[in-house]
C-alpha cells in the first residue's frame, strides 16, 4: 500500500501563489511509475492537471495550466510539489495527489478569490 497526504491547500487572491506539497509513505515507490495531480472543480469532474515519472523526471501538463503550475519532486524525501502561479478563479478545485493512477490522497482544496 501507498499513503499519499497532501498539504498546502488555502486561499489566495487572483493572481497569486500556492505551492502543494504531496508525501508518499507506505511500500517503496517504483522509479518508473507516474505521480502527478488532478483536481475537481465544484460540480465537475476529476481534471488532470499534470504528472512526473519518479525516475526521468520530465513533467507534463494539461494545456490550462501549461506555463503556470510546475511539478517537481524530492526523491529524498518521497514528496511531489505542485508550485501554482498567477492563480485563476477557474483554478478553485480541491486537488489530489496520484501514484500509479492507483493510489489517491484525500486532496488539499485550493480556493482562489478576492
């Protein structure tokens, strides 16, 4: 099993930053498997929003937040960060951590609004 607890959630003002942190626990993580992050908006359905593989370490990420959010991730410490920058109201979703496609954290909401 693998224990995913993320944290950093909050609000913030348009136009501002966040930057979620996800720790991993529990059995050894494959260096060749994905961790990345979703989110889901108020009434809408889970949204990828980006993900790295432990070992290459070459994020991808959804066009909507392409040039803002950054993944990266410190093998050291078994932690995945999602740095979110120039905040929208659109980015308000609560935002989840993922291994494999198969393990989920409970999520961190993200509120954006002045």
């Amino acid at each position: 099993q693998v224990r995913l607890v993320e944290s950093g959630g909050g609000l913030v003002q348009p136009g501002g930053s966040l930057r979620l942190s996800c720790v991993a626990s529990g059995r050894t993580l494959n260096a060749n498997y994905g961790m990345g992050w979703f989110r889901q908006a108020p009434g809408k359905g889970r949204e990828f929003v980006g993900r790295i593989t432990w070992t290459y370490g070459a994020p991808n990420y959804a066009d909507s937040v392409k040039g803002r959010f950054t993944i990266s991730r410190d093998n050291a410490k078994n932690t995945l960060y999602l740095q979110m920058s120039s905040l929208k109201p659109e980015d308000t979703a609560i935002y989840y951590c993922v291994y494999d496609m198969t393990y989920w954290g409970k999520g961190t909401l993200v509120t954006v609004s002045s």
